[in-house]
C-alpha cells in the first residue's frame, strides 16, 4: 500500500551544521522545517505544507518520561496524526452522522451503560441485563465502526495501515481519529448513537437458550461507568450512587450473568491463570513514570465473559459455508502433543526435584488415556501464602507451553477460552479485525450489495488479517519497551543512594537459566532478570545450575530454586552489556 502524504508529522528538534532545525521522528518522513529556539531533543507537532514545515505544538520536552515515549513511538513508526483527506472524511461524518436513520432498530428505551476504565474515551459496548423467565435476556451493544469506516475511503486505508490503536501511559495513536473514536462512534452517555446489538437469551445456568439475534440499532447510554464503581455497588448494594437508578438492576444481574458463565468456563477447562498486572501512568507534568498494580476485580471478569461470549456468537454468525462471507476469525490452537508431554515430565522433573507432594504438584499426561486437564489441574493447585509462589512458578511453565493467538481465515478453536470458534467483534474502534468484521457481518445478514466484488473482498480479507496480527505484535513491543523505560528510571534513582539504603525488591524466581534467572517482582509486577555471574559478585564463586534447571547452587549455601521469594538489590549498571545488575541478598 501506498504511504499517504503526511501533511502533520511528528518531529525532534536536532542540530544541524552548528543550526537546530525540526526533523520528522518517523523515518517514512524526511522533510525538515525551518530553524527554531526550542531545545535540542525537544518533540514537536509539525504541520507541512509542500517543502514547508513549522512547529504546531511542543509535545514533550528531553529527558521526561513521555519524551522517551514519543521516541518509542518512532522507532516503532507509531503515528498519532491523520493525513489531511481523512480528516476531511471524518468532518462530513460528524457533521452528519445518519443517527436518524429509519432503518434501525430504535432501542433508546433499554438502560444500556457503558463500563470501562476511567480515562477511557473510546467506549466500543454498551450493555443492558433484564430478566427472561428463571433466565436472561442480554443487549450486548458495540460501537457501529463498520457503517462510518468503509473500504475504498481514505479512514478505512489508514485504519488497515495501523491496524489498531496503539496505547502507550499517557500517550495514544488511536486508529480512528478522535472525531470518531472519542465523538460520533463512541457509546457516550446521553446522546443517540449507532449499535451493532446482539441479543442473547439465556437459560438460569447461563447456557444460550434461543437463537441469537443481531441487529442493528439507535441505543442512549445512560452513563459511562467505571469497573471500580460497579465494583462498590456489588461490594455494599443499597450504598453509593449507582442505587436506585433506572439501569441499578441490569448492573446485579450482570454478577449473575457473570458468575454462570464463568463456571460454564471452568467446565470448559479454561486454564484459570491468577494474574496480577503493572499498570504504568505519567506524574502530571509527564516528567516522570508512576509503576502501580492491579489486580482484576469481579466486575472485569463478569464483564470480559460478556464479551467472550458475543464473540463467540458473533463467529457462529460468521461461519457456514457461503462463498459471499470473507470470515475471520481468532484462532488459538491447543499445544500439540509433543509440546504437552515435555509439560508434563518438567512439571514431574520439578516437583520431585523440590521434595514436592507429586499428588498435587504432578500433571499425569497421557494422549493414551484421560488424563486431568490442564484447566483443572491448575486451579486444584494450593494458593495460600506458603504455596503461593509456588503456584506461580508452575504457572508461568504452562503458560510458555503455550503458543499466542493468531487472526485468520481458517476457522479453528480457541484453547483460551475453550471455544470451538471466536472471533473479534467487540474492538470495532481499535481493531481493524473489527470493523471488516462487523462488515461481513452485515452483509451476511442483508445480502452483499449487487456490485460486490468477491475477489477483492478475499484480497482485502488477506490484507486486514496481516495488519491485525502485525499490529499485536507492535503493541507488545512498545508495552515492553515502556516497562523497560519505567524500570530504569526506578532504578537509575536507587543508583544514586548508598548500597545500604537502597530498597529490597521482593519477587517470585519463575525460570532458571544456564546463565540467568527469571525473577517476577512483587511490586510492581515486572520481570526482570538475575544474571550468574552478578551472583559471583558477591560470594567471588560462580553458581551451578542443576541439570533439571530447577536449583542453583552456591558456595555460601544460600541455593536458589524455582519457587523461591528472592531480595533483591540493584548493584550496579553494566553499560558494556546494557543491563542492570541485581545482587540477591541474604536472610
């Protein structure tokens, strides 16, 4: 595909022949502007016209957290603008925006909410809760990305050029611009919005108990809500803001709703991995990194089976075997065979090698006969305070037995999520997936219009799969680089006080390594790495690694296995080899 014409780039101000001048950061771009006064390093907006280029804004000054930001974005030729022709297109959608369109279905009776984080602007589903008999009735509704980003437009090829939105702490380059994400497709509250709503009937265990129905619709958000707020509802009903309004019993049915699903889940053998994740924000001046930790509440959970669940739904609507259908899908293979038997004799290896009860700690597997799953073995695992670490260091083994999931046209299962078939409906606004998702879908409902062009639909299939997966590949790149820029900035400043003083990190060893180890922190919940010969350091003799790459050895006796809780200190910055040094401590 062609690179558009970028007519707002985002630049660096450098020095030049003893002269500072702007130059774009993203190197597809390399006009340069006239000569300015702001320092070296300095991030900008430039704005372009033909040869010329002039500072719109300063976005980040040097040496500040969201500076290095910025430049992670370049490397990764993230682009937080749009070209001038999209933006167009976006103003002639928000100066009509087709709400008024007879042909929805009119649902602005139905006390949707939206819950989400609470920075979040781009709100992709809405949803409303009511009772059917002993069971439910569901209204999943998802932004209507499809009807305003089409193929053949100007949005459409930048949205496939990035694939999906691209977040960074402090700093987003969504895929739609905001005049659409933040503005006409997005769920706000009190105002009329385009849906793509599935209805779903459920029987009192949480099973589908009448055919889905898709349609679309004109549905009025009641309020933008936060996992954290309905939290408080469920953890004190009857106290708070959130009681006695119209949608208050569409919210407790949510838990219902949620709780069913996830049991369903577990007899599905849904591995139930215990994560607890780093979240990383700006100081407000955006100087600096702040590293906190979440753990996911209930609501999240009930929320993300929702969600799994119209998606499920939605790639039963796409599969069959009608030729008019480009269908994608999100596949996610079970490890094979040979994969889950090495699983199974490093797990032994561990357990035995650690003195571990092999009853409990040991997962039998053998294709030959049944054999406890590996959904069920983990969550008979013990997690109490002795076992914890523990547990965690037998999950991250099954966890990197386990490929990533991929987008493709060939239908296939999800061993995530125990589904035979899933598919991504409920990103329309910052996937690419989602909004050609949500066009198969309507067409496979509606009937393709009478010029449609199979071939080019396959071509542009082929073309929106590549750009979903590449663009998951680039959000973890970034995410990692961002950890890395925060863990420094933590670091660099324990540097600077005396090795006495500086703080103890506590964390879990989940890898051994001929030449390092994997130690998971407690707070914030990063992994970092603990090489051998740092540990030589301070002892002056060289640890072994038993051949089970379960437990090594040292000279002092202070051993280290897998499992352990380890103290750590940083010890030094080795530039030569550009990693940190952390020097376990003793008891």
């Amino acid at each position: 595909m062609a690179q558009p014409r970028r007519d707002r780039v985002l630049g660096q101000v450098v020095r030049i022949g003893g002269k500072r001048r702007v130059r774009s950061l993203l190197v597809r771009d390399t006009d340069w502007a006239d000569k300015t006064n702001l320092p070296e390093g300095t991030i900008v907006e430039l704005a372009r016209d033909g040869q010329q280029a002039d500072v719109v804004r300063t976005l980040a000054a040097p040496g500040t957290a969201i500076h290095a930001l910025y430049k992670v974005m370049g490397r990764a030729q993230v682009d937080p603008f749009f070209p001038k022709d999209v933006r167009q297109e976006v103003e002639a959608w928000v100066a009509d925006p087709k709400i008024d369109d007879p042909t929805l279905r009119d649902l602005t009776d139905l006390d949707f909410v939206t819950i989400d984080n609470a920075d979040s602007k781009d709100l992709d589903q809405a949803l409303y809760i009511d009772r059917l008999g002993k069971g439910f009735v569901l209204y999943y509704a998802l932004a209507d990305g499809g009807f305003y980003v089409r193929p053949g437009t100007a949005v459409f090829d930048e949205a496939l050029r990035r694939g999906s939105s691209f977040y960074l702490p402090g700093v987003v380059a969504p895929m739609l611009p905001r005049g659409l994400s933040e503005d006409i497709v997005s769920l706000n509250p009190n105002v009329d919005r385009r849906a793509m709503v599935f209805r779903i009937a459920l029987d009192e265990d949480g099973h589908i108990s009448e055919p889905t129905e898709v349609m679309q619709a004109r549905i009025r958000s009641r309020a933008k809500l936060t996992y954290k707020g309905v939290q408080r509802l469920h953890d004190a009903p009857g106290c708070g803001p959130l009681t006695e309004r119209s949608y208050t019993k569409s919210l407790m049915l949510m838990r219902e709703v949620g709780e069913r699903r996830i049991v369903l889940a577990q007899k599905r053998d849904v591995i139930p991995f215990n994560r607890v994740n780093p979240v990383l924000s700006l100081s407000d001046d955006g100087a600096s990194f702040v590293i906190g930790m979440e753990r996911r509440n209930d609501v999240e959970r009930w929320n993300e089976q929702i969600s799994l669940l119209t998606n499920m739904e939605g790639a039963c609507l796409l599969a069959g075997d009608d030729p008019q259908v480009q269908a994608v899908f999100r596949v996610h293979p079970e490890p094979e065979q040979n994969a889950l038997v090495a699983l199974s004799q490093r797990l032994e290896t561990i357990a035995k090698t650690l003195g571990l009860d092999t009853d409990v700690w040991r997962w039998d597997y053998n294709p030959e006969s049944e054999h406890k799953t590996l959904g069920r073995f983990i969550d008979a695992l013990p997690d109490d305070a002795q076992n914890a670490r523990l547990r965690q260091a037998f999950e991250r083994q099954v966890m990197m037995s386990i490929s990533p999931s991929l987008f493709t046209q060939e239908r296939g299962p999800h061993f995530g999520i125990g589904a035979d078939l899933y598919a991504r409906f409920s990103a329309p606004m910052r996937e690419i997936v989602g909004i050609f998702t949500h066009k198969e879908a309507w067409e496979k409902l509606e009937g393709p219009a009478a010029h449609h062009d199979h071939a080019a639909d396959e071509a542009l299939r082929e073309a929106v799969i590549e750009a979903g997966n590449r663009s998951k590949k680039i959000q973890r790149r970034i995410t990692r680089e961002a950890h890395k820029l925060a863990m420094d900035q933590s670091f660099e400043r324990e540097l600077e006080m005396d090795y006495k003083d500086r703080p103890v990190h506590v964390g879990t060893v989940l890898g051994v390594r001929p030449s390092r180890l994997y130690v998971q922190l407690d707070n914030p919940p990063m992994e970092v790495k603990v090489y051998h010969d740092d540990i030589g350091d301070q002892d002056g003799t060289e640890p072994e690694v038993d051949k089970a790459r379960v437990v090594v050895s040292r000279k002092n006796g202070q051993n280290i296995s897998l499992g352990d809780e380890v103290r750590l200190k940083v010890g030094r910055y080795d530039g030569k080899r550009r990693r940190w040094c952390l020097i376990p401590q003793g008891e």
